[in-house]
C-alpha cells in the first residue's frame, strides 16, 4: 500500500495520524480509500471530479502532472501539498516526510 503524507489541517479527519496506509494504483483510488476510512477527506481534496485548486499532490517526489489520474505504485509516498504562490520556476518535490523547494521562502524582518 501507498503511505499518504496527511497534511496539518486534515489531521483531524485522521485522529491525528501523520501518515497513514492508501490502496490504489491513481489518486483517484487512492482518495477513494482514504474516504472509506476516512469520511471526509476527498471533499477536501476533491471539487468538481478533479484535485482541489490550491491542493497539489506529489507522488514519490514529483508532482503529479495527470490529477487524478497520476499513477500511485504499491510502495509510493503520497503527499497531498497545499500550494503556496511564488516566483515562476519553482521545482517542489517530497523525499520521505521532507518537503523541499529549490527557492528560500524570504521572510520580511521585523
């Protein structure tokens, strides 16, 4: 099974849960799972039969170009990413519980 990266404000759909286990080979299946345990997570996910606007999902470290028909593999990790607007160019990517981007986010000071 797929391990699902559970974002901080959909905690709660999960009892707390960080990570939990997804069957599926897409996304679409794997929401679809989330959903029989989890009531409550695909309308956070999902509007209109595609991913949510402002919901970027990433498979194995590279963000799914095909919604939710990117392909999920038994042992993939599956981050569901709520997008954050920057420069143009951005490369995001997910290895194993660690988001990184090739931009630093510049904070003003104070």
């Amino acid at each position: 099974m797929a391990i699902v990266w559970v974002p901080s404000l959909m905690r709660s759909l999960t009892g707390g849960l960080e990570q939990v286990e997804a069957r599926g080979r897409t996304i679409r299946q794997v929401i679809d799972d989330l959903e029989r345990r989890y009531p409550g997570i695909k309308e956070r996910l999902v509007v209109d039969g595609d991913i949510r606007p402002g919901i970027s999902v990433v498979v194995d470290g590279l963000a799914a170009r095909r919604g939710l028909l990117q392909p999920v593999g038994e042992s993939s990790e599956v981050h569901f990413v709520p997008a954050i607007s920057g420069g143009a160019g951005q490369d995001v990517s997910c290895t194993r519980s660690r988001l990184t981007s090739s931009t630093a986010l510049h904070w003003p000071r104070i």
